[in-house]
C-alpha cells in the first residue's frame, strides 16, 4: 500500500466516521428533547444520501421539490397582506365631544 492510497483511506474513513456521528447525534438530540424514539430519521439520511449523489453526478436531485414546495407555501402564507383601503376617520360622538 502507497502512501497516497493510505492517505484516501483515511481521508474516507474520517468523512464516513464524521457521517455516523452526525446521524448518531441526530438521533440523541431528538430522543433526549421528545423522549420518542424517531424512526422516520433513516428516511432523512436516506434522502440526504440520494440527494448527494445526485449533487456528485450533476443533476438536479428528486428531492429539490420536497423541499421547494413547502417552502412556496410558507412564503405564500407568511407575505404580507395588502393594506386595507384607506378609510376616513371616524367622527366622534358630539355628546362625548
């Protein structure tokens, strides 16, 4: 074995180390806040994982619009109403004048 091919392997061996300790703190985090055991949480590395593989072959990922169209929907409902029409003031009552 080369150096260089010592060096890959360990560079990959950090990047997989790195992945297992995110997902490992990921599920911490969450069973210590909820107290439930978050099952659905392969289902986002899954997605995660396709989505970067996805992002290394060039293409657009699947995924884009899971995560683009919540996001419409949220802008759609957090903009800004139009202001209301301009009306005149009240008049006040001439017995509390």
């Amino acid at each position: 074995m080369t150096p260089e091919i010592a060096l890959l392997l360990a560079q990959d061996g950090i990047s997989t180390g790195a992945i297992y300790v995110l997902v490992a703190l990921g599920l911490v985090l969450i069973f210590l806040v909820t107290r439930v055991i978050f099952v659905p949480f392969g289902d986002v590395v899954g997605y995660a994982a396709l989505t970067l593989a996805a992002l290394q072959l060039k293409q657009t990922p699947g995924t884009v619009w899971l995560v683009l169209s919540p996001a419409a929907l949220a802008t759609a409902m957090e903009s800004p109403s139009p202001a209301p029409p301009a009306t005149a003031p009240a008049k006040r009552c001439p017995a509390f004048a």
